[in-house]
C-alpha cells in the first residue's frame, strides 16, 4: 500500500511537472490573449542599419504610448524584433519566425523595397497583415489589394506618388514644360524616370534629352552642353547625394545657375550640397514623405516626445514611419472594435485616419493616399511649399 501510494505521488508529480514544462514552451500567445503582438523587420545590421535603428525607436515611442493611454481595447502592444540586413532572404526568415514563434498577427516593415517584396506572398499565405511603413517601390503596391495580396498594405508614398508629385508642382507651379533627365544609371534612377514619363501627357510636357550616370562619376560637363542646347527649362535628377554637389559646381561653369533648375530627389537640401553652389541649387525642388520642419501640431509633439525618449536625438522619416504606421495599426483596431487579424484587415481597406500628413485612406490597391510634402530651395534654405498629391496610375491587369 505504501509503495502504492509512493508510486501514485511520484506519478502525479511526474504528469505536473510534464504539463508545466508543456505549458512553458508554448508560445505566449497560446498562454494568454492579453496582448497584441506585432512583429517590427528592418535592417538593423548592415549598410543600412542606421534607418533601421530609426525604425525600431519610432515604434517603441509608438507603443509605449499606446500602453500608457490603456491600450488597445484593454490590450498592450507588445513588440518583436526582426532584422532583415536589407537582404530578401534575411527578411523572410524573420518573418516566418515571428509567425511561427511569436505567433505575431501583424508586422510592419520593411525599409528595403526587395524584402518586403519578398515578404509579401509570405504574409498572404499565412494571413498575417502586412503594413509596409518605409519602403516605396511601386510593385509592392500593384500587387496589392485588387492586385493581389490581400493581406498587404503600404503607410507610405510610392516612387510614383513622388515622379507624379513633383512633375505636377514643377509643370503647374513653375510653369516648366521642356525637361532634361540626368539620373543615376540604377533601378531606382531609372524606374523614377520611367515613371515620370506616364505623367508627361498629363501635364503636357517634354523630355528633351537624357541621360544617366554611374556611381563615382564626376565629369558632367558634356552632358551639361547638351542640355543646354537641347532648351530644357529643368534637369530631372533622381540620384545619389555626393553626386549632386558636383553637378551643381559644373552648372556653374557651364552658365546653366540660375537658369535651369533641378527637379526630383538627390538631397539638394544637404547643406554641403547648397554650399557648393547656391545659385545651382536655388529653385531646386524635392517632394518628402515628411519632414521634421512639418508645421503641425501632432508633428511637433511626436519630436519632442521622440527627442525626450531618445537623448536629443531628431527622428528621420524612418521612425516617423514606423511611429504612424503602428499608430494606424491601433486605431484601425479601435474602429474594428475588435484584435482579430481579419477584421482589421477589412477595416484597413476603409479606413479613414487623420494623420500628421493629412487624412489617410487606402486605394483599392491597399496604398494609403498620403500628400507628400514639397520644399524647394530659396536663398540657400529649404521652403516648403506645402502638400501635393496625384492619383496613382495602375497598370491594366
């Protein structure tokens, strides 16, 4: 009897401590429901690991805001961290270990247009919501939504949005209509003009030469000539920040300061860039996401919030990017009334947010309609000129 006993307790003892070590490794989620769990991917090593950083921080200072005012429906935010180096395959991964060990429902990234791409039949196939905040090649939205991916969306403005956006201002504000292209020689460089030229009917414009240029470039001066001959009125330019100083200088000596200016978006607000040569740079003109010098009332409370928390340091559109677009994640749950993946999604396609650009929608494509912001260069100092958008021109199935 005794030893029965013994036996009893040893096995009882035994069947406890199976379930709790069980139980320890099941997933917190399948614990408990008390929190929403969201996975957060950019590039935190690598050669883009700053705008990761960026990234990360932005969504910290989102969610610790979010937890302090209640939550989400009685609900905390809790975060996962994934780093995709900027490279596909580190990117997927991330994902489908935030999916299968994190059981996240949501994830917002990635910076790099190539992960996210790469991410988006990852998130449809496990039916995870997918909100791209910082990455802006157009295939990602085209295959989107009606395109495709249901479970894909994107918080931020397209290549498109921006070749569309600062064409239109050049055209109907600056009364521009011949332009010159000078272009980085790279799938961004030359997928910007691509996409500039869908809009060149619409604004009854032309190109009247163009040419690209290789990284490490540094004589300009032929291409300069014929552009002056060739009448433009402004220099398309979509390429690399180092490059622009010194076209700038070579503007200079080929006469062309202050005659013709520089459209697109190659930093010509750097101030290295304005020192070089002010009178090639003013009445530059660039379109940006966001901007620190945004004069709105919750912009300036993010950057102070965000400088508090982070020692000083100012936000760049990468954390401004991931601080909104987890914010838009809550109040979608919030206009749900409900945590459930599936209806969030459906209240994202709908959905109307006032955010810090502006009033937020989704196209049938999941894309946010979001102004961007136009600044050009005057007297050696950014102005911004205000808020433009354009419709996105989606290519027939």
């Amino acid at each position: 009897m005794i030893r029965q006993t013994i036996s009893r307790c040893i096995s009882s003892s035994a069947a406890v401590g199976i379930l709790l070590s069980v139980l320890s490794s099941l997933p917190a989620a399948a614990q408990s429901d008390s929190t929403i769990r969201v996975g957060i991917i950019s590039p935190n090593t690598g050669a883009a690991a700053r705008y990761g950083t960026f990234a990360w921080r932005g969504a910290q200072l989102s969610r610790d805001e979010i937890n302090a005012a209640g939550g989400i429906l009685g609900k905390k935010l809790e975060l996962f961290q994934g780093d995709s180096q900027c490279i596909p395959t580190e990117g997927v991964s991330a994902l489908q270990r935030m999916i299968a060990q994190d059981k996240v429902s949501f994830v917002i990234g990635d910076v790099c247009s190539s992960v996210t791409l790469a991410m988006q039949p990852i998130a449809e196939n496990a039916k995870v919501v997918l909100i791209n905040a910082a990455s802006s090649n157009p295939d990602i939205t085209y295959k989107a939504g009606t395109g495709g991916y249901q479970w894909s969306f994107r918080n931020y403005p397209t290549d498109e949005n921006r070749a569309s956006v600062v064409l239109k201002y050049a055209a109907q504000q600056k009364k521009i209509t011949k332009y010159a292209v000078l272009s980085v020689d790279s799938d961004y460089g030359r997928g910007a003009i691509n996409l500039t030229k869908k809009y060149l009917d619409e604004f009854k414009v032309e190109i009247t030469s163009e040419d690209y240029y290789k990284d490490k470039e540094a004589d300009f001066r032929p291409v300069l000539a014929k552009i002056r001959r060739s009448g433009a009125q402004a220099i398309i330019m979509y390429g690399l920040a180092d490059t622009t100083p010194i076209v700038a200088r070579q503007m200079v000596e080929a006469g062309l300061a202050g005659k013709v200016i520089l459209i697109g978006s190659a930093e010509f607000n750097n101030p290295e860039a304005i020192k070089a040569a002010p009178t090639a740079l003013n009445g530059a003109v660039e379109a940006a996401a966001w901007m620190p010098e945004w004069d709105n009332p919750r912009n300036k409370a993010f950057i102070d919030a965000y400088r508090q928390k982070y020692n000083g340091e100012t936000p760049n559109v990468h954390a401004y990017a991931y601080w909104e677009t987890l914010s838009l994640l809550a109040e979608a749950a919030k206009q749900a009334k409900s945590t459930d993946k599936d209806d969030i999604r459906k209240v994202l396609s709908t959905i109307t947010y006032d955010g810090v650009m502006g009033r937020v929608s989704f196209d049938d494509h999941n894309q946010a309609n979001l102004p961007m912001i136009l600044f050009e260069i005057v007297d050696g100092k950014s102005a911004i000129k205000g808020t433009f958008s354009t419709q996105i021109k989606y290519p027939s199935r």
